[in-house]
C-alpha cells in the first residue's frame, strides 16, 4: 500500500471502533486491493441507542432514537425493521424494552437495548407498538385501480433480496445470453489494472443500474412512473399511457422508455441505447432493446424482469429477473456524489 491508502485505512478503521458485541475489525487492505472494497468489510457498530425519558406516567409519550454505521440489517424489538439512523415518538402502555439489534460484514453483529417504565404497569410487549407492525397487509392501489409502487426499494442476500432470483418458471427465455456468430468482439475481457465498469462514474445503463448496492425510489403519478436510483442518482420520467417510442430517440445512457399496464405488471419498453455500456460482461450496439416487467406480488416485495436482446450481439433475447424488498422505513433515497472519475487508478495502488 502506498501512504495514502495506509492513511485513509487508518482513519476508516479509527472511525469504526465497535462495541464488545461487535466482530473485530477487518484486515487490512492486501497489496493492490482498493480501500474502498476493505471499507465494505467493516464491521457493524451501534453509535447510539436512547430513549428519553426513560419514566413516564400511563398516556404519555417518549421519544426512541438510534444511529448505526455499516449495517445490513437494522431492526428494532417490538417495531421490527428500521432504517439505520431515525427518532420515532412512542406511547407505549406498559413497561417496555426496546431491543436494537443489527448485522454487517463477515457476520458482525451488535445489541442494544432501553426500557421505558411506565408506572403502575408489568414489563411487557405494548400493544400499541405491536399492532402497527402485526398483520399482513395488502398492496396499496391508486385511485384508478392500479397497483402502487411508490416507495423505497433496498437489495440484499437471500430469497427476496435485491440481487436475488425469485424461484425458476419452467419454460421461457434462458437466463444466460448467448452470442451469435462472428459476435466474440462484444465479450468485455478485463486486463489486470481494469477497474470495472461502475469505477468511471459513468451510468451503467438498464439494467445493470439496478443491480448495484443502492436503493432505488419509485414515484408513480396517472401518467408517469418516475425509477429514481440513488446509485449516481440516476432517474428515468416514464410516460405510462401507451405511447409509442419517438421515431429517431437520440442516443443515451438509459435510453428511452415508454410504458402501458398488463393487467397489474408494467411493461416498460426502452430503445435509443448508447452503446457505451454492458450487461452481464458483454457490450452491446445501439440496436440494444430492453424490456422491463414491474409487478408487486404482495406489500414488501417488487419482481422485475428485464428481457434482452440485439440482434447485433446475441443469437436470441435472453431475460434477468430480480426481487427487491420493499423498505416501508425510507421516506426517500439519498444524494449520490462521484467525484473524480477522469482515473481511479491510484486509488488501487497502480500509478
């Protein structure tokens, strides 16, 4: 490691000292290994768990908050899932305890917990903090009958995960592309010092945009849909009416979309692709034609389905298909800042 990378390790480290409870901190960053990917190994850790004031009379309220760094899940005993950092106003009815817990990298964990007591009453689960989170709710409509998909959408491993397949269909597309003869020149071969294609900056198109480690928001009007990503931050306004495509769309990173409904699934249907990015380590033209599938099989989960095809590049059309959880804890996505994408070289030690 060169000294800046010694130094920026130093202070990620310095800046992520866990509690008893958590894992130790990672090692450091091996010769060559960006510290931006040992930074993704660090461990878990609760900053600060409170609750005030910790007393109250039957009928008053108190107010919960919490802050967490690195986590990967965040969840809060009896309110269930949370976001990382976040106040809530409670009025629980009895004597309760609040229990924070959250996982991270290399299995790391950590545990916390408060007690509010409320006079003349036994410890216990309230039933006030219960209820809003019992029960299993149905898909929220619009006015006009549709499927809602307004909200926040995260990723994360396991069934249900962003990045996770949902169970195989029989039948169908293939899952993996397969090139047409004479096409081998689009396959992306890295060299050694190549640092991927979501190191520039750059937009990585549709439908890789969704397939890195942000959330995406979803803001459905009557006749547009707006995908925003937090990843660069990244949007598309989608008309939703059933309009056809322009007749010449000019050349773009997310290219150009129009949409109708099939019963309650979006098919969103995008051409007008630059041909400046890949999918699946392949490059494509800007013959590249996508189309996406929107559906929303119960309250905490969105399926998406994207189909693929360039007739310049593969023998046929080719699908991804992806389930995102549903994140009823976000308001909104967060600002995305990249800077300095002219050469990320230096940052993993080649010069």
């Amino acid at each position: 490691m060169n000294a800046a990378q010694v130094a920026l390790f130093a202070a990620m480290v310095a800046a992520s000292v866990v509690s008893p409870a958590a894992q130790q901190a990672p090692a450091a960053p091996t010769a060559g290994e960006s510290p931006y990917r040992a930074a993704a190994r660090l461990p878990v850790r609760i900053t600060s768990f409170a609750v005030e004031p910790t007393s109250i009379q039957p009928g008053q309220s108190v107010v919960l908050s919490w802050a967490v760094e690195n986590p990967t899940s965040t969840s809060i005993d009896p309110l269930g899932r949370v976001a990382p950092r976040g106040r809530r106003t409670l009025t629980p009815g009895v004597t309760t305890t609040y229990t924070l817990a959250v996982t991270g990298a290399g299995s790391s964990a950590d545990k916390r917990t408060v007690t509010v007591v409320v006079a003349g009453t036994m410890p216990g689960a309230s039933p006030s903090d219960a209820s809003a989170n019992g029960g299993k709710r149905a898909v929220p409509r619009t006015p006009d009958g549709r499927p809602d998909f307004s909200g926040v959408y995260g990723y994360g491993a396991g069934a249900g995960g962003r990045g996770a397949p949902p169970q195989a269909t029989a039948g169908g597309l293939p899952t993996t592309p397969t090139l047409k003869p004479g096409a081998e020149k689009y396959k992306v071969a890295r060299a050694a010092d190549d640092t991927g294609q979501y190191s520039t900056c750059m937009p990585p198109g549709i439908p890789q945009t969704f397939f890195v480690p942000y959330y995406i928001q979803i803001v459905q009007a009557p006749r547009h849909i707006v995908v925003a990503h937090e990843y660069l931050n990244l949007f598309r306004i989608i008309p939703t009416d059933g309009r056809p495509h322009p007749a010449d769309p000019d050349p773009s990173w997310m290219g150009n979309p129009v949409a109708r409904w099939d019963g309650d699934t979006l098919v969103v249907d995008s051409i007008g692709f630059n041909d400046k990015t890949e999918i699946n380590g392949y490059r494509h033209t800007e013959a590249l034609h996508v189309v996406e599938r929107f559906s929303r099989p119960d309250f905490d989960t969105l399926q998406y389905e994207a189909t693929i095809e360039d007739p310049n590049v593969f023998a046929g059309p080719w699908v991804i298909r992806r389930t995102f959880p549903f994140l009823p804890e976000y308001e909104q996505i967060n600002e995305f800042v990249c800077e300095n994408n002219r050469d990320y070289k230096p940052l993993f030690g080649n010069k």
